[in-house]
C-alpha cells in the first residue's frame, strides 16, 4: 500500500488536536485531514508563522503528517440561502456576527480564502470542502421552479466563488468540492454544469466520497471514471442502504442518523454497499495516488472501536495497482 491512509479530523473536533493525534498515531494512520474548526486549525492565523510551525511540530511528535485541510462549515456558509439557526450552530463568531446573511457569506469567503493561505503555508496543496447552494432548496419543490431561477443559482456560485479561486491560485492550492446533497454539485449532472459554471478551471477540484453517491442511486465507480482530471482527494465513507422495504425512503423521513427505520445510515468502513473493490480498481486506472481519508460517521458505533476498524479495513483493501510488477513478470519471460 503506497497510499497514505489518513483520519479526517472533523468528526473529532470535540477534542484537542493533540489529543486526535496521539489516538490516530497508535492506531497507525499516516496523517490527518485536519478540519478547520474546533482547536485543530484556524484559517485567520494563516500569516502566524509561530502557529503554524506548532501544529506541524505537534504532528511531527506523533509521526503524522497532514496532507489535505477541510473546511466545509465555512464553505457551507459562502452559497446558502437562507443563512438561518442551522449556520448559528456550526460558524465561528468571527463568521456569524450580527448574522446579516450577506455578511455571513461574505466573511465565509474570506475565511475560505484564508484557508487556502493557511494550506500553503502548512505546505499542503489541497483544502476539501462545501460551497453551499442558493438553489438546493428548490430539489423536488413544488411549485417547480423555473430554469432562469436554476440558472441564477449557478451564476451566484461562481460569482462568489471565482474571487475565492483566485487565491488559490494566487498560493498554489486547489480546492477539493465534495459532492454531497445540499451543495451546488451534489451529483454526476450538477456536477458537470457546476464545472461549466466557472469554466473548467484548474483551482477547482473534487473530493470523491462514495457514501453520498450510494443513497442517491448513483454509481461511484462511473464518476470517478468521467471525473477522473478533478479527482484529487478520497474520502473513504461508506453506506448502508435499507431500501426495498415499501417504507424507507432516500430522504431520511427526519429520522436520527441511527435509526433503522431511515432508508440510510453511514456505516463503518466496509460494512456497507460501496463497491470498494471496483472503486480501489477505477481509482488505480485513473492514476491516483493520494491519501485514503477515513471520514469516520458511524452513529451506531463508539468511534474508538471504528475508526482503527475503518484504518484495518483500507490497509486490507485500498490496493495499489501492481503495474510494475506484472510487467516485470511479462519481461521475465
């Protein structure tokens, strides 16, 4: 395995970065994801050079490293309309404010671009995350909406984010979107006009998560394949599906994440209906060879039990592509 396994660190906020560190160290991770919120890394102290060397020295300690940043909370905020309690719950002060919804999004904004500075100077190339939609609330209303008010949402994007890409590429970072419902590309076709939206540029990549893919009836496999230039992170999530049943249903019926009765639920690595073997075999046809985060979200299990379970499981089955090899048997002869 020539990968690096790491641990998205977003699930563990809660906790001191030193702390999720010396858990992921034992267990055998790699590195860390690490997320920009709780105590692991603020984007506003991008320019503090001492802050950042104390994180890459407490890393350092642990024989980690860090190879991609995520800020999907502020990322959330950039699109959203409306900005309501739901934002309250997860900004900072420093975004939230007085809670003007333009004014959130404006300072979500620049927080994402200080994450992008933030990246640079920690040396990682890669900040995964949200960009929020101003059209995710219209999906399956009723009245319709009308294709000039679609369109709008996909101008409002990439207005507000083509000035957030011109930092990345002003630092030489690319942001990683993960497609996921509730975002401006939450599947194969948003996914492509959001490309479209801001003309195919360079700064703006994908994060491959099949989880979300999965409860949509969508075929991870096949994206990677059609998206296999944007791919440059893998968040390693899986899913369990409890369709077929005449009463669950893909929209979760407001259910708690661990109730059976949804018609979904993430699930410990491996426990689920991600095709991992297809998937490890299209990601190797397409050249990546990043990081294998493990996004740990099972709500059914006590995560010290399942994020070294999830690690076990891709050192078991995030196969590399034995091209060299094979080869080399053929050239024996």
């Amino acid at each position: 395995m020539t990968r690096p396994i790491t641990l998205f660190t977003g699930q563990w906020a809660d906790l001191p970065l030193e702390e999720v560190a010396a858990l992921a160290s034992g267990w055998g991770y790699d590195g860390l994801e690490i997320a920009c919120w709780g105590d692991h890394l603020d984007p506003w102290r991008w320019d503090d050079d001492q802050y950042v060397a104390d994180k890459l020295a407490l890393l350092a300690r642990y024989n980690l490293k860090v190879y991609a940043i995520s800020n999907h909370l502020k990322g959330q905020a950039v699109c959203d309309d409306p900005i309501d309690q739901r934002h309250w719950e997860i900004l900072s002060d420093t975004v939230w404010g007085d809670g003007d919804p333009e004014g959130v999004r404006r300072r979500a904004a620049e927080e994402m671009k200080n994450t992008a500075r933030l990246a640079a100077k920690l040396g990682v190339d890669t900040v995964i995350g949200f960009t929020g939609s101003s059209i995710w609330k219209y999906v399956a209303m009723f009245p319709p909406v009308s294709q000039d008010a679609i369109d709008a949402g996909y101008q409002d994007f990439a207005d507000r984010w083509n000035p957030i890409l011109d930092v990345f590429d002003e630092v030489g970072v690319r942001f990683a979107h993960e497609v996921h419902p509730s975002e401006i590309a939450y599947d194969y076709w948003t996914t492509k006009r959001t490309l479209e939206a801001i003309g195919h540029r360079k700064a703006f990549c994908l994060n491959w998560d099949p989880s979300h893919f999965m409860w949509q009836q969508l075929d991870p496999v096949d994206f990677i394949l059609e998206f296999a230039d944007r791919i440059i992170h893998v968040d390693c999530k899986d899913v369990k599906l409890r369709l077929g049943n005449g009463r669950n249903g893909v929209l979760g019926s407001h259910l708690a994440w661990a109730d059976l009765n949804r018609g979904w639920d993430f699930v410990s690595t491996g426990r689920g209906d991600v095709p991992w073997e297809a998937s490890f075999r299209a990601l190797n046809s397409i050249g990546y060879d990043g990081p294998i985060s493990v996004e740990w979200e099972d709500a059914g299990m006590d995560r010290l039990l399942g994020a070294p379970e999830a690690l076990a499981f891709v050192k078991r089955n995030a196969f590399a592509a034995p091209v060299a090899a094979f080869d080399s048997a053929f050239k024996a002869q």
